[in-house]
C-alpha cells in the first residue's frame, strides 16, 4: 500500500504499524517524533497505530545541542 513519509510516497505491507516503519527507515532506538495524519503518536503507542492506505507520517529526528 502507499503511505507518505516526510512528503515522500513509500511503499510498505499491508498491517505495518508505525513501529514497523521506524524499524524499515532504520531509525530503530534513535530519539524521534512520529506524526501521524498530524496527530502527535506517543513512542508507547508506535506498536498499536496500524498504518493505512495514503496516511501521512512525519518523522523528526531530534538532536542535542548547544
């Protein structure tokens, strides 16, 4: 199915979840922001948002600094 990630089209498996997401992008153990449709998902919930057809997620890596 075809989702956007970052305004990018991306293809993924049907019954993806966000967590899965994370996991293909490579962003597994990094500290980052998930938007989904513009909802904010808490790290807790990535597991539980099963991704759907044309869904826009954002994904914000965050960085330290100074």
């Amino acid at each position: 199915m075809v989702i956007f990630v970052n305004g990018q089209e991306k293809q993924v498996s049907t019954g993806h979840t966000a967590h899965d997401l994370l996991l293909l992008l490579g962003f597994e153990g990094r500290p980052v922001a998930v938007e989904l449709n513009k909802e904010v998902v808490p790290r807790a919930f990535l597991t539980d948002r099963v991704l759907q057809e044309h869904d826009c997620v954002e994904v914000v890596t965050l960085v330290g600094g100074g």
